[in-house]
C-alpha cells in the first residue's frame, strides 16, 4: 500500500508541475492580462 500512495505521490507532483507550467506560460504571454484590460 505505501508504495502506491509513493507512486501516486511522485505522478501528482510531474502532473501538477507540468500544470503550473503551463500556467505561467499562459500568464506570461500576456493573453489573459490583455483580455480582461481591454474591458
């Protein structure tokens, strides 16, 4: 059991790195930021 709480563990932390990654891209392109100041 604690082996598949580890791997799951070690998948959730890639995934949600991979996650704010993508974020930081999306933010640092300017795209979200240009939407809402053209309101």
């Amino acid at each position: 059991m604690y082996h598949l709480f580890n791997f799951l563990g070690d998948f959730f932390h890639v995934y949600f790195e991979e996650i704010l990654k993508s974020f930081n891209r999306f933010f640092t392109s300017g795209g979200f930021s240009n939407k809402t100041c053209k309101r």
